[in-house]
C-alpha cells in the first residue's frame, strides 16, 4: 500500500537540521543579538526588570536568545517547551493570574493583518495601510490564515482576561515581522511536490534584495525584536495602570497617509514616492548591486507608536536596521 510522503516542514529548527550553514549564521546572530542588548541594559541598571520570568518557547529561535538575556542579567528564567495544548495562551494566563504574575508579554505576528481586505487592495494595485490603532484596514477583520487566526483569539483573549480580572498582569502584545535568517521558499512548490525549492525571487541569487525590501516593514532584525521584548517588560513593570497595550514591531510609516491615495495605482505611487523623494539614495546602492528597484509598494507598515517615548504611551523603542 502506496503511503504519502509527508512534506518537509519550512520552520526555522528543520532549515537549520539540514543546512549547517544557515545554523551556524543563526547562532551567530543570536549570539550577536544577546551580546548587544546585554550590554545595553548592563549600562543602565535603573530600568526595571523583574526577578524571575518564565519564556514560553524557550528553545526557539527568539526563546532561545531572551533566556540567554535575562540570565546575563541576573534574572531567574524558567524555560517552558511543549504542545499547544500544555502551554497554550488560556493556560498561562491562567497561571500568570494564580501566581500573581506582575507582567504577561506575548509575542504575536503581523501575518494576522494581511486579511482579504488588504489582498484586494492589492490585487488592484491599492496601497494598504497596516497598524495597530484606529483606521487600519486590517484592524477588526478576521485573518486568512489558521496560524493568524489562532494569534488573534490570544489577543482577544488576554485583552478580555485583563478587563475582566480584578487583578492580575500588565499585559503588553508585540505584533512581531519576519525575523528568522532563512531565505523564503516557495509554498506553492512545496504543496505540489513536496519539495524544497527557493522561492522565485531568490532563483538569481537576490536573496539579499529580498530581505532589504522587508526591511520595508515586513522584517525586523533579532536583536531589535530581543530590545522591544526588554523594554515590554520594563514597561510592563513600572506602569501597571494601563492593563493592555499592543504594539507594531516595526519602524514608523515611510508614508504619511494622506501622501498617497490608496485607490488603484496607490502602490506604484508608492514606490516612487519611496524609492525618489523618501531615499533617493537607495536607489543608487540597488544599482551598485545590480538589484532592481521594486515598481511597487503595496503595504504601509506603520510602527510609529512602538517607537513613541514612553510618557507618550510608547515602547520607547528605536530600531536599529532599518531601511535603508
């Protein structure tokens, strides 16, 4: 009896099982990022942090590098790892509640904002715009996909369970982009043949192109996102009158939003406006590459309230890989 291969997964632990490579640059990076928040935060003490934590996903990709932090930072770390089911977002909410937990971070993903709305906007060749306050074009529809549904009802859940609990942690939601090292693959190839293969755009070797072009909005590096996850506990801890905040992982807009009409040709204007008045200059740092300019942008990304001072209900957060 013939049975089904099953396909190769495209997370970041399978990559980094068969490509000695992308693991060496992924512990590279990781401890890169690790040093450089560390000596950060050794540098000013009078941030708060608190003196024990436990990281859901300990031993993942992001997990991995917090755990390493709050150690060198003379935090107790209890490390969790597991199914769904054991750690899931009820259950730990549950505990941090029991436990009298000062602060709950959860780390979401800005994929459960590209909904139906924002592919039909683009599918006209529209330019959507993406946050996490009022006037967004994602910012009440349901996701598309299981994964941003399943981070949508967290969401959901702990801004009920923190208007409804008499007492219990500050909790602080960090919408994260893509930040793992890995190339982008081509899903579309991996459900036909169950095969690995690069993604079209990476076939002439631009990979590097790829990732500066999320660096739009669609990517942040590791060692912002370990900074943003720092400062979310600091916050968490020193300002518990607030009982709910989310926030958008990636630079301020590169666009105001009455720039460009986000009707039908929105993302080409866009583009131009991005590439020849925002950053001339990267179109020149494309061309000593040999890298195209994109004729489109057809996402707006705004983080602008992550990167606020934090008297002015922010993160105070301000990455440092941006584009350009």
């Amino acid at each position: 009896m013939a049975t089904q291969t099953e396909a190769p997964r495209l997370d970041l632990a399978y990559l980094r099982s068969v490509d000695s490579r992308l693991d060496e640059l992924a512990a590279a990076i990781q401890t890169s990022a690790v040093n450089d928040v560390v000596r950060a935060w050794s540098q000013q003490g009078s941030r708060a942090l608190p003196k024990k934590v436990l990281v859901s996903g300990s031993s993942g990709y992001l997990g991995e590098v917090l755990v390493r932090t709050f150690v060198q930072l003379g935090v107790e770390v209890i490390g969790m790892d597991g199914s769904p089911a054991r750690t899931g977002t009820t259950n730990l909410w549950n505990a941090a509640v029991a436990n009298n937990a000062k602060a709950f971070i959860h780390t979401s993903t800005t994929s459960l904002m590209v909904t139906s709305t924002v592919k039909d906007i683009e599918a006209r060749g529209g330019l959507a715009f993406l946050g996490v306050e009022e006037g967004d074009e994602a910012s009440t529809e349901e996701p598309r996909n299981k994964y941003g549904r399943s981070k949508l009802r967290a969401e959901m859940l702990l801004e009920e369970g923190s208007a409804a609990a008499v007492s219990g942690p500050s909790v602080i939601v960090l919408r994260a982009p893509r930040f793992f090292p890995e190339d982008a693959f081509d899903s579309d190839a991996l459900a036909k043949s169950g095969t690995l293969e690069k993604s079209p755009e990476l076939s002439n070797g631009s990979g590097a192109r790829t990732k500066a072009l999320e660096l739009l909005g669609t990517r942040t590096s590791l060692v912002d996102l370990l900074d943003a996850h720092m400062r979310a506990m600091a916050l968490a801890l020193s300002d518990e009158s607030r009982r709910f905040r989310r926030f958008l992982l990636t630079p301020p807009a590169l666009l105001e939003r009455g720039e460009i009409t986000p009707d039908a040709g929105g993302a080409k204007a866009a583009a131009k406006k991005v590439f020849e008045t925002k950053f001339p200059e990267a179109t020149s740092l494309f061309e000593k590459h040999g890298w195209t300019v994109p004729e489109t942008v057809p996402r707006i990304y705004d983080g602008s309230l992550a990167c606020r001072p934090v008297e002015s209900g922010g993160l105070g957060w301000t990455p440092k890989w941006t584009f350009p």
